[in-house]
C-alpha cells in the first residue's frame, strides 16, 4: 500500500471510498492522528485515482446523506455495489431462498440437495450412491450441499464471510475468478466432507474457508493487490477451525461441525491465491 494524502479527520469519505471502488482502484482509508490517510494498493493506478479524487472534491461524485432519509439512500448505493458482484449476491440470495423453502417444503428440499439421495429404510438412514447418483445425471448435488444451511446463525455466520471476502474477490479479479472459487470450494470441500462417509451436511462455511485461504494468500503475496484480511481475523478462523475438531467442541455443544469441508476449503483457497498471485508476479516480471 502506497499513503496518497491526508484528508481532515471529520471528512465523510463515503461518497470517495464507492468512487473508488466503481472505479476499481484498491485503496484503503486509515485513521491516523493528523487524520485520514488515503492508501492506494497499485501505484500504477495513481492517475486514475487522483481524478476521482479531484471529481470528488468538486462535488461531480454524489455523497451520501446522513439525513432522516439515509435507509432509502443506503439501499439506493447498494444497488450498484450488488450490480458489480453479481456472483457474491447470488449466492447470499440463494442460501436465503433454500434456507426459506426449506422451512415451507421441509426434508423433501434437504434430500434433494445433499450429495447423494437419503432415505429410510427399518429406522436406518439408507444413502445412494455417488457414482450411480452422478450417472443418473444429477451433477447439481457436487455443489447443492454448500446451500444447506441448518439455522440462522449458521446461515447468517456464512454469509457475512461470504459477503465480506467474496466482495474483494469480485471487486479486485473479476466474476470469472468468484465463480470458479465457488465452484472449486463447494465442489471440493463437499467432496472432502463425503469421504468421511457423512452424506447429512451442509453450509457455505467450505467456501469461506477458501475464500479466507485466497484473500490472505492474495495479501501477503501481493501487499499492493488491493486485498486486506486482519491478521487477528485469519487466526480466529483458523483457530476456531482447529478448536471443532478437537473433543471439547463436541463437549460444550459444537458437534456436528463439518470440519473435513472446512480443511478442504481452505486448502482450495490458499492453492488458488498461489496460482493467482504467482500469474501476476510473473507477468509483473515479464513486464520489467
């Protein structure tokens, strides 16, 4: 990260940070004694920058109002962030819908998502095969567990992390690259999870997991890439994910947890963080 200039401490920066974004300039806004600090993530973009910047300060870039009328105004600038990460507000409003259905329609929305086809047979849950239920085309269930959710904090828990790193993902690499996370996460950490021989699980938490690997592997790798994850937010997730494996998890009423698709997401994102930051090292490389 590269300090651009100093703005006084009472500025609302608002307006300038979703600027900034449309524009898509990674930059971060700190708080310092003297006042807010405008860092820019790729100095190549300095230019660019410095006219939104310049469009802001002449009032050309709309702010937002911190009137009586701020709810209508808040949903007014989400419209266009959501438009910029089609693939993130998908799978939010997706998990929401099952999470809905699944109340209005019960088990038979379940059996249809988890990986394989469960029934009951004499008291005993009975489960398909997954070569014979991918032979019989249904492919939809490598992916549809990750859209189970069990409650809401499980849902809610996932998808303020899916919102929170899948937005710089989106924002910084583009759809393409979310989409193929979501698919090579989901994928990979239900098919983790399945050869336990567990075929009653479900939660986008694979997926964040990876997005956490990716975002972090992103920011160390590349510091002026625009990605930013707390150290302290990365030991939590990482702690938390050790502490459900352990006995005492189950002890204190955290059992159940789907710790294999943790571990196989996560494992997804940091492999895929490499591979891109190693392409755009390279082509940085290439280009000196």
């Amino acid at each position: 990260m590269q300090p651009v200039m100093l703005l006084p401490q009472e500025t609302d920066t608002r307006a300038l940070r979703q600027a900034l974004w449309q524009q898509r300039i990674g930059h971060r806004i700190t708080r310092e004694a003297e006042g807010q600090l405008l860092w820019l993530a790729n100095p190549a973009q300095h230019a660019a920058l410095e006219d939104v910047v310049n469009r802001w300060k002449r009032g050309e870039v709309m702010d937002s109002p911190s009137r009586p009328s701020a709810p209508r105004q808040r949903l007014t600038d989400a419209v266009p962030l959501v438009k910029r990460v089609p693939v993130t507000a998908t799978i939010l409003a997706v998990s929401a819908l099952v999470f809905a259905l699944i109340g209005l329609l019960g088990d038979w929305l379940v059996v249809q998502l988890t990986i394989v086809p469960v029934g009951i047979a004499g008291d005993q849950l009975v489960p398909g095969s997954l070569s014979d239920t991918l032979a019989g085309g249904q492919l939809w269930r490598l992916l549809s567990p990750a859209f189970l959710h069990f409650g809401w904090m499980h849902l809610i828990f996932n998808l303020m992390w899916v919102w929170y790193f899948g937005r710089q993902v989106e924002l910084l690499q583009g759809s393409r690259w979310m989409l193929a996370l979501l698919l090579a996460a989901g994928i990979g950490a239900n098919m983790a999870q399945y050869a336990t021989g567990t075929v009653l699980f479900g939660g986008m938490s694979g997926v964040v997991y990876a997005l956490l690997g990716h975002v972090w592997i992103m920011s160390r790798r590349m510091p002026q890439s625009g990605f930013f994850v707390p150290t302290m937010l990365v030991v939590f997730m990482l702690g938390w994910m050790v502490f459900t494996m352990t006995a005492l998890a189950e002890h204190v009423g955290f059992g159940n947890v789907a710790n294999e698709a943790h571990l196989g997401g996560l494992v997804v994102g940091l492999a895929t963080g490499w591979l891109a930051s190693s392409r755009r090292l390279r082509a940085g490389d290439n280009r000196r």
